[in-house]
C-alpha cells in the first residue's frame, strides 16, 4: 500500500541534486503528482516540426521533471523537458515516455490519492488520462497507451477518407507536382518534408508553381530549391545539396540562383557541377581542395553579337576559393558582355600606352564606377523569398 505523502516534502534534497545534473538553465522544477491537474503531450519527431498551437508554442519553458522509483528511495532522476505553465502541459517526445512513465505514473496516482485525502474533486480516473495522444493520430492511425507504452490501431476508415487518402497519395506521386501545403497553412513545402505527412488530407494540395501568398517552409526550403535546380532529375538532389553545402551557398544566395537567375545544376561526374545559365554551360571543379576552378562550352565566334557552341569545355582562367565568386561570374556572363568587355581593355590598354600614369589614373576611376553600379544592380535585384 502507497503511504499518503507529499512527494516534495520526503525527497526535496534529492531532487534539487537531480536538478543540478542537468546541463542548461533549469529553474523550474516539476512534480509528477502536480501533474494530476496537467497533461503530458506526447510527440514524434521533432518538437519544432509538431502541430502546436503557436501560442502555446511561445509559452514553452525548460523545466525540469523529477520521477523516482517508489521501490528503491535512492532513485531519483530529472529530465529536461518543455512544459507549458498556463495548462501545466508537458511535451514528451514518444521515445522517451516509456522510460520516464514507468516510474511517474505512480506520482501521478500518489497526486490523485493527495487530492481524495484534502476533500478536493480529482478529475481523473486513472494515471493515463493525463496522457494527451493527439499529435500522435494521424489521417490512418490512432494512438492508445497499452502496457505503459504507446501502441497504436488503424483507423476505420470512411469511403471518403478513403478517396482522399488515395488523392492525397496521387497528388504526392505526380512528378509535376514541386509545392505541397495545407489549405489552412500559411508555408509550404518540399515533398521529402516530413511535415508533409501531417498535413491533414482534407486540406492538403499540391502544385506546379509555388503557392502565391504562402511561404516557404524554413526546413525544407533548400531542398525545394534544388530540386527545382535539377528538375526532373530528382536523383541529383543528394550530391548536388553535398556539393553546395561544400561550398557554403547559403539559402539566400541558392534562392538568387534558382529563382532570379533560373540556373539548372547537374552533377556531370564525381567533383564536377554542371552549370546551365542563361546562354552558356559551365562546369565547376575543385569542390575537394576547395580551391574552384571554372569551365566554360567551347563556341565558335561568327560575329561581335553572334557564335554557335560547340563540343566540350575550356578553362575560363576564372579560380577562387569561394564557390558563389564563380557563380556571380556565370550570372554576369553574357556573350555580347564579354566581346564587348575584351574589346574595352584593349582600348583601356591603349588609352594608357598614350598616356601613361595619366591614363592609368582615369581607367582606374572608370573601373571602379563601374563596378560600384554593377554591385548596386545586383543587390536591387534580390527576391527574399528566404527569410
Ligand atoms: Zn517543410
């Protein structure tokens, strides 16, 4: 028979110990016999990605969670968890929960056998009705606590619910289809988001083009890019997000890439990053000594404004150790520019053959003019799909 105590006034010593294990600032200690009026809320994945209303979302604090083992007095443990004081909720991720249950559950009746002693109402039947499962449901199955862990059992489905699981399904296997959201939801995301299987089906849709007045998803936001980079080819997706995270192309300057500048990306062979522009190809090496090194197709000049490409590639005489420095240059590149470019520094060249330190001066001041608008230019067109 379980003695009547307050478990804070027997074991207090101990459990301020427990709480120093703790790595992190932890100042808010929780009991399981408190939690007869709580609830614990039982998560899978990651607590970021689960659907928390985000009010309750910015309550959350760190506390922590003391349980012990009525069996053994010396056993008493803390644990890090999130709680949410204005509905004394605790998040547990479902992993967890076995381990921590087996010994709280007996808090949770001492709480229960606490409140009968003081004359006070107790609003539960048993330990598990504190148990909140319902970010664990999903559009198939349903949660249920059996022998202290969590089991779950499909769900009965509805014709309905049949079509739109079968819809939600078609949707998500038509190769076209690049942007998946809820109808309810403000962001949108990558197919390969694990957010997308949370997405309730009545709601969910799917498209080609991304969802105007929506947003992009943080998580999956660098992956939807690349997959737009590479498309149809969603093979690539894996070695070419390696080779970009090589090179450090932040989201901000990928989404430049894909969106403003519409490059296409490829992995030609190992270490080699095909660059499809506007006119040109390009292959990029060096991504394992980190020092870069640019190829540009081969063409043939017929005329100040006009070539044919050709087979093959050549070295561009363009190295650096910054692999965004080489696409700004594929971005600036253009046939046109280029003649035009060339023929300017030999005219630059013999403006200073004739006149000398003078003429070094006034190209110089031409140079950097130029290059300041260049510059300006290129920032004014920054989208900031990214946030
Ligand atoms: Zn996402």
């Amino acid at each position: 028979m379980i003695p009547v105590t307050n478990e804070k006034e027997l074991h207090m010593e101990l459990a301020k110990d427990a709480l120093k294990s703790l790595t992190g600032d932890v100042t808010v200690s929780l009991w399981g016999q408190d939690l007869v009026d709580g609830k614990i809320v039982l998560y899978s994945g990651r607590l970021k990605e689960a659907k928390i209303d985000n009010r309750i979302r910015e309550r959350l604090v760190t506390a922590g969670l003391i349980f012990f083992n009525y069996r053994s007095p010396d056993f008493l443990k803390a644990s890090m968890v999130k709680w949410d004081p204005e509905l004394n909720a605790i998040y547990l991720p479902v992993e967890s929960f076995p381990r921590i249950w087996k010994f709280l559950k007996t808090s949770v009746r001492n709480g229960m056998n606490l409140k009968k002693q003081a004359g006070l109402d107790c609003t539960i039947d048993r330990p598990e009705d504190i148990i909140d499962l319902s970010l664990l449901d999903s559009n198939a199955r349903i949660a249920f606590i059996q022998n202290d862990k969590v089991a779950y059992k499909s769900k009965e489905l509805s014709q309905y619910e049949k079509r739109l699981i079968g819809n939600k399904q078609r949707l998500l296997d038509d190769r076209k289809n690049m942007y998946f959201y809820s109808d309810e939801e403000e962001i949108y995301h990558d197919k390969d988001c694990s957010m997308v299987k949370k997405i309730p089906i009545l709601s969910f849709k799917a498209s080609t083009k991304r969802p105007l007045g929506k947003s992009p998803c943080p998580a999956c936001v660098r992956r939807m890019l690349i997959r737009e980079a590479c498309f149809p080819h969603t093979n690539q997706i894996r070695p070419i997000t390696a080779m970009l995270k090589t090179g450090w192309i932040s989201n901000k300057q990928l989404e430049h890439l894909v969106v403003n500048d519409k490059i296409k990306l490829f992995v030609e062979a190992p270490g080699e990053l095909k660059v499809v522009g506007k006119e040109d190809s390009w292959i990029i090496t060096g991504f394992d000594e980190g020092i870069y090194n640019l190829y540009h197709n081969n063409y043939v000049k017929v005329s100040a404004t006009e070539r044919y490409i050709t087979d093959g590639y050549h070295k561009q005489g363009v190295k650096s150790n910054r692999l965004h420095h080489l696409f700004d240059y594929i971005n600036d590149y253009s046939y046109v520019g280029h003649v035009s470019f060339v023929n300017e520094q030999r005219k630059d060249k013999e403006f200073i053959k004739k006149y000398g330190f003078l003429g070094t001066i006034i190209v110089g001041i031409k140079t950097a003019v130029k290059s300041y608008f260049k510059r300006k230019r290129f920032n004014k067109n920054q989208l900031h799909l990214v946030r």
